[in-house]
C-alpha cells in the first residue's frame, strides 16, 4: 500500500486585495494553482524566477500569511488536511521552516537560545555544538547577537534553527544565498540527510544548478502557476524537458550558455488566460489561451498542449 505524502499540496491559489485610488478594491491572484507534494525521504525543489510567488508557498503552508492575503485549495499533512489547529501544534516541532530573511531572528536573544529555543538540556547543547562544527560556527557564537554576525553566519544560524529539531517535514525559503558555494553546497547536503532520516524537505529556489546537485524533483513554478514536474534525470539535457518555459531555464543555466528569455514574467495584473508562458513561446497556439490542465507525458506532469 503507497503511503500519503507527508505533504501534499492542491490548487492552493493565493490573492491579495489592494485598493488603487478612489477606495477601489482589486484582487491580485499572485498564486494561481500551485500543486506540489513531497514524501518521507524526499527532497523536492520549487524552482522559478523572482517574482513568480515561491516565497508565498512557504509562507501558506505555514500560515503566516499577510493580512490582506485570502487562500484557496488544499493542503494535507500525512494524509490528513492541515488545519489551522494542527498546524500551531506542529510548527516549530514536526513542521519547521528555514526562512529566507534573515529579519527573522530576534535581535534580541543570543543564537543559543534562539537555535534551542530556550531548551538548556545536555542533549540539546550537544546538538548544537554538532551543528556549529558542521556550519563551521565557533562555539562562542552560542552567546552572541544576530548584529554581531555576518549575513552568511546569520543565513547559517537559520539553517540551525531546522536542524536542531527531529522535523517530518522542512520546508527551506531560498535557503543559500549570501552563501559562499562551498557552504551552499553543503547546506543542501544537510537538507538530503534530513530527508535521509525520514523527513520529507521541500527546497523553495532561483538556484536550479545547485538544486539539481541534491534534490530528487523539481517542480518548475512560472508567474504563479505550477507547470512543470520532473525528475532530476529530465535535466540531463533539454530534449527530456517538456514545458518550454523549463526548457528555457535548462537554457539559462551557466554550464548550458547562460541564455535568456528577452521577455519578463507577466505581470499579475496583465496575467493571460491559459499557459501563463503563452505571449513568450514561440510554439503557441489559439488553444493556448484558453484553460490548459496538467498533463502526464514522458512520465511527467506538464501544463502545456504543445510538448510531446
């Protein structure tokens, strides 16, 4: 019997209401129909360019969304819907983030503390000393402030904060940059031991190269829309990409020629109908416009009618 992803993720949608002048209200969908799900043992990346809402997803998932956020869809924990309850009990615990910013620790409270959340055991001290050794943190980093490190320490300090825990499920905010490569490399080697031990880790990046070192599946997330799933083996070479936006980022790669698209992502209030890649793609058809749905070809999902 297949076990229920640790987690799974369906159509969430995510819309932000503003007012332009005049008091009128307007709703931005920024996240339109984000499908992902990731298993014990597994490390999934979410890849895409700036601005395409990945940050968003980390932060539904989590709940912490801003106020004038409202969410759509479905998200399960272990084959059981996430519900507002559940996820309080489990944040921080079974359910943790490595946030992007490091905005996020307390200026405050010395990283010790922030790191063991406030737990002084032996077991604990342990750990930590385990982790500073791995990150290359000397030991009297423990009593120090965040504005007393650098940006690539504190980015360290937040990875730590992931590790220290037993978690089933860790979801990593573009989790490597300020980093040099060597310490990327081996923050994401961290993140595939985590999963090695059980737990289930979703990687949220622009840095696909890096990514495709260490992850098992890449989910390609384009101007709020999921519309590629595939296998690290499909990055090998283009040919065993199917979305052509994907294909384009295959491209964009620096050991691929560093090409780029000349055009940008849409904006969300111009958002087209349809395949949001349309007004790029040079394969586009009429059908294009209109609603596209996912599909399984060559044995990955993809949300085009043009890939074979």
């Amino acid at each position: 019997m297949k076990k229920h992803p640790v987690l799974k993720i369906e159509h969430m949608n995510i819309t932000f209401t503003q007012y332009e002048r005049g008091l009128r209200q307007v709703e931005l969908p920024v996240i339109r129909d984000l499908n992902v799900e990731v298993h014990a043992g597994e490390v999934v990346a979410v890849a895409g360019s700036s601005g395409s809402g990945k940050s968003l997803l980390a932060h539904g998932v989590m709940g912490v969304l801003p106020y004038n956020a409202s969410m759509g869809g479905q998200i399960s924990y272990c084959g059981e819907k996430l519900t507002e309850k559940k996820l309080k009990k489990l944040r921080g615990s079974e359910i943790v983030i490595v946030p992007q910013s490091i905005s996020y620790l307390n200026p405050l409270k010395q990283i010790g503390s922030q790191i063991c959340k406030g737990d002084k055991s032996k077991t604990k001290k342990k750990k930590l000393q385990e982790i500073f050794n791995r990150y290359d943190l000397k030991p009297e980093v423990e009593t120090l402030y965040p504005f007393e490190l650098s940006g690539g320490m504190n980015r360290r300090v937040l990875i730590s904060t992931a590790m220290i825990e037993s978690p089933r499920l860790v979801i990593a905010d573009e989790p490597t940059p300020g980093l040099d490569l060597r310490a990327a490399k081996r923050a994401m080697e961290h993140f595939r031991e985590l999963a090695a031990q059980g737990a289930a880790v979703l990687v949220i990046t622009h840095d696909l190269e890096l990514a495709l070192e260490t992850v098992d599946k890449i989910v390609v997330f384009y101007a709020g829309t999921t519309i590629e799933e595939a296998s690290v083996k499909d990055f090998e070479q283009e040919e065993t990409l199917r979305h052509p936006y994907t294909k384009a980022l295959w491209r964009a790669m620096p050991r691929n020629g560093f090409q780029f698209i000349e055009e940008n992502q849409p904006y969300v209030k111009e958002l087209p109908r349809g395949c949001p890649f349309v007004k790029q793609c040079s394969m586009q058809k009429e059908d294009c416009k209109k609603d596209v749905q996912n599909r399984m070809v060559r044995g990955g999902l993809v949300r085009c009618l043009c890939a074979e």
